[in-house]
C-alpha cells in the first residue's frame, strides 16, 4: 500500500502533536529520537495542557512548547514499553508485588516506578529523592503517522506535572491575578481567623520542656516527690488547704529561679511550678476538700430529675397568650442541651484552668446561640441563673460545692476568679448553688419535687408497653408542658411510644393548651417536627392525626412551609417516610422533592435508599408518581440530576429493584457514573441485583463500554454469578460484529488466563455463554491457520496478538486497557469465522470434542489429483484476474486509511475542544472582576467529554479488523502474482525448452543395437543414449515439479476466488452490520446523552435566573 503523505491538523496538546503529528520527521528537530523509536512499542508521558501551553522553563530560557521539539525532554517523558509476555500463555508472580509495582524505563535510561497511579522517577537527575508525578489519566491513542511502526497503538500516559525542574507562567496578565496588596491583605485576614492559635501551642511546648528537665534531674526529682508526701500527710482544712498548697510553690519557686537550668523560662516560671505541682497533688486536694465539705449533703439533684422548663421562674411562660411563642423555648432548651453536655465535663477535668474552661464554656452556650432562624436570646441575671439551675440538675454532675471551692481557690492568680469574664461565671455557679440550696429548705422544692414526681408519673405512662385502657389523661393536666431534656413535648413522647389514643385525646379536648400555632412549632433540640417524629418511629397512625389536623386547619402556605423544615440534619418529612405510602399520597405534592440534607440526600434518594421496607416496590413507585407530580405542577420535567447525591450517584444506582419505574422516562442518564466512575450497572452486577441487569440490558439505550477510570474495570469484571455472565454475554452477542459472537472478559484463574465468551447458536437459535484457557484458544486459532492458509482472515496477526497480550501482571491498569482492545479482535474474528461458516460452534459446546478436533490432522487438499492443465493463456487470465483483485483491494486499503485517520482526528479533535472549554474556563476563573469569573466557571456545563468520542474509536476498532483482513488478502494475491506464478512461467520456460531439445536431437533415435556395429558406433550411440536418458529425466522431473507448481496456483486461484468471494460478502455485511447495528444505535445513545446534559443544563441556569 501506498504511504499517504499528508498529516493531521495541529493537535492542542504540543508533547502529543510533537512525536505522532510531525510533517516533515526526516528535517525534523526530533529526527534522532524518531530513528530510536521507529520500531519500538512505547508509552508517552503527558503534562497538562494549561501547563505546556502556558508556562516556560526559566533555567533554559524556554517555553515549555518549544521544549516538546527538544531531544532530552521528550525522552525524559518517554517510557520503552519492554514485552513480558509469556508464551506458556500462564501468569508469573501471581503472589508477588508485581500486580502493585512496575519498573520502566525512559528514553534516556532514566528508571521509573508506576505505582499506586503515580510515576516516581528514581534516578531523575541523578536525584535519589521520590519526587511523585500522579497519574491523572490513561489512553490509548491509535497511531495515524507513517514514521512509527512500533505498535498500532500506543499508550499515553496523563500526569499533572511535567519531568523538568522549573517552570513558570510565560506571561502574567494584570487582570488575572490579585495584586500583591489584595494578596497580603487576603493572608492576613487568614491568619486572624485561624482558629489553632500559635500561642498555646507554644505554651505547650515550654510545659513540655519544663516537665522534661524535671524527670531528667533526679534531685529535682526527689524534691517535688518529698512535696508531694508531704502534702498528703499533712492534716488540712478548707482554709488552710490552699493557702499551704501556694507555699509549696513559692517555696520550690525560690529554689528554683535562680538555677541556671531554668533561667529560659523567666517570667513563666511560677506559673509552670503551680500547674506543675497541681497535676501532681490534684487527687491528694481533691481528696482534702471532699473530706472537708459538708454542704454536699444538703443538694439533691437527683429528686428533680424530671424537672422541666416550665417550672423555672422564667419569663418564657410568664407572657400572656398572645405574646407566648413556643419557638423561645425550643431555643432556649437546645442551648440548654448545649450547656448541660458541657458541663458533664467538668467531672474529668484536673485542673484549674480546664474546669474554667468548661465552666465558661457552657454559660456561654446558655446565652449564645447561633441559629439565623431565631432572635438572638436575651438572658438577664436571673434567667441565667435559672437556666443553670437546669442544667445542674440535668447534668447530675456530683460534687458541686468541691468544684465550685477548686475554682475559686486554686487559680495561679487570685484576682482572676473575682473580677471579668470567670469571676461573673464563678459567682453565677455559686449563686446557683445557694439558690438550690435554699430553695431545698423552703416549701417551694416541696412543691417542685411534686410537680417532677407528676411528670414522672405521665412520662412512666406514656412510655410503658403497656396498655393503659383506664389511664385518664386530664388528671395531668398542670404536666402537658412538661418537656424533657431532648425537647419532647408531652405530644412528641405519646407519638414516639405510639400512645395515640392518648394523643388524640389531647388533641381533641385539649386545644387551648396545644394551639395550632405550638403544633406547627413544636420540634425538639434536633429540630425534629410531631410529624417528623411520627415518620422517624414508624407510628403511621400518629403520622395520619397531626397531618388530619394540620390539613383540616392550615393554608396551602402553611402546610408547605411546614413539610418543608429542615432539621439539624437539614432533611424534611419527606426524608423520614418509610413504609408510610397512605402519608405520603396525602401530603407528597407539598414536599420540595429537590431539597437535600447534610448528606447530600434528596427524599427520593433517602426512599430508594431505604431497602428494608415492607413494600419497597409500591412505596418507590408511589414516591416517584408523587415527585413527578410535585415537577409538573412547576411546568417541569423531572429532573433526575436534582437527586444525585454527594458521590454523584443517581437513582439508578441506588435502586434496589423495580427500575422499570426510572427507565420509562426519556431523560434519564441510564449510562451516567459517579465520582468513582461506577455506572448504574456496573452497581447491579457488584451487588448481585440480577432482576435489575436482565432490566437494564434490554434498553437499548445502555452502553456497555463503560469502564472505570485508572483501574479500567468493566461490568464484567464484578461479575460473581454465573447468571449474570450469561444475560451481559447475550446483550454484548447483540451489540457485536454480526450479532455472533462476543469476547468480554479476560481473567486469571490458577495463573492461568481464561476468556469469557457469548455466542449464538444458530441451530437452536439461542445464547451459549462458556470460558475457555487461551492456551486452548491459541491451540484453535492455530489449527485454523493450517486448515486455511488461504483465507482472508488473519490467523497469524491473531495469534500475535494473542501472544503479545499476556504480560507478567494482569491486574495492571496499562494492560486492562489493552486487553479491551484484544477482546474486540477475538470478538471480530471468531464472529466473521461463524459467519462464514468456517467455524463449527458446536465445538465450543463440548470440550472433549474441542480437543479431539486440535488433535486431529490436516484435512486433505484436492490438489494433485484434482486440478486442471493450464495454458500459458490461463496463466495470464488468473494473473489478471489477481492483478485486478490486487488493485480494488488496494483502492480498499487506501479508503480504509482515510478512514482510520479521520475516526482519529475526530476522536482527538473531540478532547481537544474540551481541553480548550476547561483552559478557557480555567483562565476565566482567575479574573479580578467576580461576576464575570463566575460566569465563565459556568462554561462547566459545555464541558461533557467523550461525546461521539468513544464512537469514532468504536469504528476505528471495527475499520482496523477490515483493514488487516484486507491486507492479509491483499498479501495472500501478492504471494500468488510474485512467487507462484513466476515460478509457473520459470518451470514451463525450462520444460519447453528442454522438449524442443529432446525433439531436435532424440526424434529420430533408435535405441536398438544394430548388427554391423563398430566400436565408433557403439561409443556414439552409448553417449546419446546418456544425453537422451538425461534429458529425459529431467523433463519427468520438470513436469513433475511443472504439475505442482500448477495444482498449486490451481488450488490456490480457486481458493484465492472463493475467499475473495466470501471477503466481498463480509465487507458488505460489515458496512451494514457496523454502521446500522453497532455504530448508529451507538450515537443515538451518545446523543440521548448529551440532549440530557444540554436539558439540565439549561434548567440549572433557569432556576439561577
């Protein structure tokens, strides 16, 4: 075949365009490099474009651009790809580190390590430091040049920086980057709101040293030991215990601020003696003081363990009825909540400064609370001490009065606890403690401990299993505003322990006590709302009476605005229903079936989520005609993208089962991955969802192609069940080369690689899926070769390939994308054989007759003893016939080029154009003006790679195999025209030759003796007898050698003539079956495709409109 000459347009990528699209590679700059690759099978390292396009190498003095045409860069980012292929067809190293590490090397001889999708150059510039380039992509791109013949495809490998030393922007544009003032200004104001401060770390660090140098000097060791002994022996009361503690330090202070040793602390060192020596003598002061106080005795916090916030003395519910808003107190109980797992601390804390810390802490959670749906919260000194008083008692915190003397007696500044922030929060806690104390001895407590014993009493009724037919509920009438420490009303509880007699009851009778306004904003401290709570406990009957009474009292706003709160975890009602189909036909229209929570879960999401519901096939069907609804009513469609979680699973994914329900709709991305590139299908076949495979397969619009980035896993390669081979194995047959055949998998199985295949049985018209060693296929192909030398099929470039494709480590990602493209060929071989019915696939139904056919002999030509004598005009009709055929398959080969090339350049030009979306949209997003650099990060949504891509080297894979069966014909008339038949011509010149010979000087010979002979005679006559037996001889022997020369070209002209018959009707069944049975349902699936992302592209910018 003819060299085309010309190339292909400039690519984006100048590394790429560099070594594969080079014009002129004899006057090229790359020239050596092209002589060194010519005929090697390598792999190219890629940079970003942004990086080689934009950026410049200031050691050499020049851009990274003009670097891709310099001889050392492009060999620093070119890898040999060395063949470790086995030909025992079994897999090496199978329990080695071969599957994790693979060593290469580039160009120039530098050593690489691929590992964990990064490349670590060993020996880069004689450096021994693991700098790590990570690996962002890999491709494989098919070879369009004529200069390099090593591989039809070679491997790129995408990483994020390239292989030089230094680099920087070419040129920096003032309005793309933030002036130096707007940059210092910007670390500053970071600086100052980082919250690990740099002073206590240091704080920390002397605190450290000082303790080291005390643990490492025996004498001072022994001295702080004898304190300590000292300190425990001694008999102390709570006047004297503090007072003798601060001797200790002072008196260790003065022994110790003049040593040398301890000179670099200076002024912190009486401070770092007094923590020192409190963490040393904490438990012996702790057990003084609690030997000491005797008010302990007098605070019972236990009896008001049901003691609510109604019974303060607050102003909450102090307001008349108007005014009162049970918003306050739901803020009020949650800062509560806050204040009270605070202070739980306080009973491990060891020392000052931390029961401070907590102390503090938990006021001001009492007082602060930052929530932008409530007013901020008014606290006087008298509510805070209310307030505390609950916490304390909710708390059960014990040994109060011994904290309370700890924090007012053992600061390292005595000062600190009666003035500022800590001495108001230490005077609060100890007038709280009075407060209780005094209280506990007047008849109010009495009552108070009466009015807890009452709650309890309701509380114990509400929650008990039992069943409480006689339990009369306006005898607690004074307790139904009762709340407990979580924010339960007495409404919350009887639905959460599914008392809905009682509820209803309350409900009915007692409306002046639960208005419809307290109902609507009635939630406890995790904002749950009653209907929340009746979904989250599964009590439908308590879900149905709040959703009777919110529809028969409330506005369509009102009802919307309530299904519709979020709570601390940002989900709605809708986000609880679970089995709960009835609720959710009532109220599904209400719900915004967009909002998501904290995990990024929609209610659809959050339902199809929920596998273990009793009717999980009605209740997804019943949600999905809700939120359709919930669409329309909006004039829209429903836009199964609002529903991707966090990971970027859709629906599909999710699904359990029944996903018939999403494959109706015409929008739906059945193909779309998540951000681990999982497809809808890839889940199913992981999870063993066998109902949802034999669902997916059978619409039309799924692409099996998908393959996971970096690990290049397939669908295939999760399958586990030998069902679901065989339902992928028949929607690959119909998706393949004249829907026969398919190739899909290639495993290792006890070292050992096995090939999964599908095909069809024609003779019972179904579907066999079977395995088989590619020892025993190698053996198959092999055999064919043989039995057809002639045929147009290329047995030998399979057998190639086949040999060529198992390397030392199957589990490499490199290698998992070359396999795909081994697969396709097997497919497309075995599939035209099949066609042809040159293959028997009865033979792959049973193994023992697959072997006994290997074994088997050659079948028996009809050549010698079958063939016709041939003129020299015979010979020039098959010539010309040959010549003929010769020059339409070449006509052929040179279309199919054009082909190639342009599936190529399609291909390529596709990537390149979203390369320019992201550059564009990359150097948009650096603008100082925002509104403009947030509309150019918008370009987001042109970006959809891969659209028609894939399609183009779908046909590029398909063009290739007509390609190589083309040649291999093409090769098989060559050998006839050049070898065959000029040896005919070669033979048949000497035969005539030799018959004119033996004519022209034997015609008139008579071998017989004669009776007057002489010796002269006899002497003449012997020597042409010789001359006559010779020539004789080899004219038997030329004829001999002349009837196989022509058997042979007879044989092979009809063979040659039968294939080229059955290659022509392959090329027409190829056309056909490739372009309107693999390609065209192909690129209507792309299209659907993209018309989806072009449809939610358009509603996302709707709705920011």
């Amino acid at each position: 075949m003819g060299e085309l000459s010309y190339h292909m347009p400039v690519l984006l990528n100048p590394l790429i365009n560099a070594v594969f699209n080079c014009p002129d590679p004899i006057n090229s700059p790359l020239r050596k490099l092209f002589e060194r690759i010519k005929y090697k099978n390598f792999m190219l390292i890629v940079p970003p474009n942004e990086i080689l396009l934009h950026y410049r190498d200031p050691e050499k003095g020049l851009t990274l651009k003009e670097l891709c045409y310099e001889f050392e860069f492009v060999a620093s980012h070119i890898i040999l790809d060395t063949d470790n292929s086995s030909n025992n067809l079994q897999v090496k190293g199978k329990n080695s580190n071969e599957t994790l590490d693979n060593r290469y090397k580039s160009l120039n001889n530098n050593q690489l390590l691929i590992k964990n999708n990064n490349i670590i150059p060993l020996d880069f510039n004689n450096s021994t430091q693991k700098k790590k380039y990570k690996i962002i992509d890999i491709k494989i791109l098919p070879n369009f040049n004529e200069y390099l013949s090593g591989s039809e495809k070679y491997t790129i490998i995408y990483t994020d920086y390239p292989f030089s030393n230094s680099w920087l922007p070419k040129i920096e544009i003032e309005s793309f980057y933030i002036s130096k003032k707007e940059s210092n200004n910007i670390k500053a104001a970071q600086i100052t709101n980082h919250k690990s401060p740099l002073s206590q770390d240091l704080a920390q660090k002397t605190k450290s040293s000082f303790r080291h140098i005390i643990n490492i000097h025996k004498e001072w060791n022994n001295i702080f030991d004898s304190y300590i002994i000292d300190f425990k022996n001694k008999q102390l009361n709570l006047t004297s215990l503090p007072i003798y503690f601060r001797e200790i330090v002072d008196k260790a202070y003065q022994k110790m601020k003049f040593e040398e040793i301890f000179l670099s602390f200076h002024n912190d060192l009486y401070n770092l003696i007094f923590e020192y020596l409190e963490s040393s003598f904490y438990n012996s002061i702790w057990d003084h003081i609690d030997r000491n106080m005797i008010d302990n005795q007098f605070l019972h916090t236990e009896m008001m363990d049901f003691l609510s916030i109604d019974q303060l003395e607050l102003e909450l519910y102090n307001q008349n009825f108007q005014k009162f808003n049970l918003v306050n107190v739901i803020k009020v109980e949650r800062c509560v909540k806050d204040a009270t797992d605070q202070f739980k601390k306080i009973i491990d804390s060891k020392s000052h400064s931390e029961k401070c810390q907590i102390l503090i802490d938990a006021l001001q959670k009492l007082t602060s609370y930052d929530d932008v749906h409530y007013e901020p919260l008014m606290v006087d000194a008298d509510t805070l001490m209310n307030l505390f008083l609950l916490v304390i008692c909710r708390s059960k915190v014990p040994f109060l009065r011994n904290h309370l003397y700890y924090l007012q007696n053992f600061s390292t500044d005595e000062n600190n606890v009666k003035f500022g922030l800590l001495g108001y929060g230490i005077s609060t806690f100890e007038a709280t403690l009075c407060y209780l104390k005094d209280f506990q001895a007047g008849e109010k407590f009495n009552k108070q401990v009466l009015n807890c014993i009452r709650n309890k009493e309701l509380i114990s009724k509400i929650s008990s299993e039992a069943d409480h037919s006689t339990f009369q509920v306006k005898l607690y009438k004074d307790c139904f505003k009762f709340r407990n420490e979580m924010g339960e009303s007495i409404l919350a509880l009887c639905i959460k322990h599914k008392k809905n007699e009682t509820l209803f009851e309350i409900l009915l009778n007692f409306e002046d006590m639960f208005p419809l306004e307290d109902i609507l904003d009635d939630e406890d401290i995790e904002g749950t709302t009653l209907l929340m709570k009746a979904l989250k406990v599964e009590n439908e009957v308590g879900a149905k009476l709040i959703v009777d009474v919110l529809q028969s009292s409330c506005s369509e706003d009102e009802l919307i605005k309530y299904f519709n709160r979020t709570d601390n975890n940002q989900r709605i009602a809708a986000h609880y229903i679970t089995n709960q189909i009835d609720v959710l036909k009532r109220i599904g229209l209400f719900f915004n079936w967009k909002i998501k929570d904290d995990k990024g879960y929609t209610p659809l999401t959050t339902i199809c989520r929920t596998y273990d519901q009793e009717c999980y096939e009605q209740m997804i069907e019943t949600a999905f005609f809700e939120a359709q609804k919930w669409y329309e009513n909006r004039n829209q469609k429903l836009n199964f993208k609002d529903h991707n979680d966090s990971k970027e699973n859709t629906l599909l994914h999710i699904l359990k089962c029944d996903i018939q329900v999403l494959l109706k709709y015409d929008n739906i991305n059945i193909n779309a991955h998540n951000l681990k590139y999982i497809t809808p299908l890839m889940t199913y076949v992981k999870y063993n969802r066998v109902s949802n495979i034999q669902e997916i397969i059978r619409d039309e619009r799924l692409i099996l192609g998908k393959y996971q980035k970096h690990t290049f896993l397939d669908c295939y390669d999760f399958v586990k069940n030998t069902i679901i081979f065989e339902d992928l194995g028949v929607r690959s047959v119909r998706n393949s080369m004249f829907n026969l055949f398919s190739a899909y998998s290639l495993r290792v199985e006890n070292s050992n690689w096995v090939l999964y295949f599908t095909f069809k049985d024609t003779n019972q018209d179904s579907y066999i899926t079977k395995s088989v060693s590619l020892k025993i296929l190698f053996n198959i192909i092999k055999k064919y070769n043989k039995l057809y030398p002639l045929h147009f099929i290329p047995h030998k470039e399979v057998l190639l390939r086949l040999t060529g494709i198992v390397k030392n480590n199957p589990n490499n990602g490199i290698q998992k994308l070359k396999n795909r493209a081994f697969l396709n060929l097997i497919s497309n071989y075995f599939g035209t054989l099949i066609e042809t019915d040159d293959f028997d696939t009865e033979l792959f139904k049973n193994p023992e007759s697959l072997t006994k056919w290997i074994k088997a002999g050659k079948r028996k030509h009809k050549k010698e003893n079958y063939y016709k004598r041939m003129t020299l005009d015979d010979i020039n009709m098959i010539k010309s016939f040959v010549q003929f055929n010769i020059n339409e398959l070449g006509k052929l080969n040179r279309t199919l080029a054009i082909l190639k090339k342009l599936c190529t350049f399609l291909a390529l030009k596709i990537n390149d154009v979203n390369e320019s979306y992201k550059l564009f949209r990359n150097f948009g997003a650096l603008l100082q003006q925002k509104d403009i650099s947030n509309q150019m990060k918008k370009i987001d949504g042109l970006i959809k790679p891969k659209y028609f891509q894939s399609i183009f080297l779908i046909l590029l894979d398909q063009i290739s195999f007509l390609e190589i069966c083309t040649i291999h014909m093409s090769d098989n008339f060559n050998d006839l025209i050049k070898n065959d038949i000029p040896e005919w011509h070669s033979v048949h010149f000497i035969l005539s030759n030799l018959k004119k010979q033996y004519k022209r000087d034997f015609s008139d010979f008579d071998s017989r003796n004669g009776l007057n002979e002489n010796i002269l005679s006899r002497y003449t006559k012997n020597k042409r007898e010789a001359a006559e037996k010779r020539i004789s001889e080899e004219i038997i022997e030329n004829t001999t050698l002349f009837d196989k020369v022509t058997a042979h070209i007879w044989y092979a002209h009809e063979n040659l003539a039968e294939e080229f018959n059955k290659f022509l009707t392959f090329k027409s069944r190829f056309f056909k079956d490739v372009i309107l049975n693999m390609i065209i349902p192909s690129a209507i699936a792309t299209l659907k495709d993209q018309v989806l992302n072009i449809e939610n592209i358009h509603n996302k910018q709707f709705e920011n409109n």
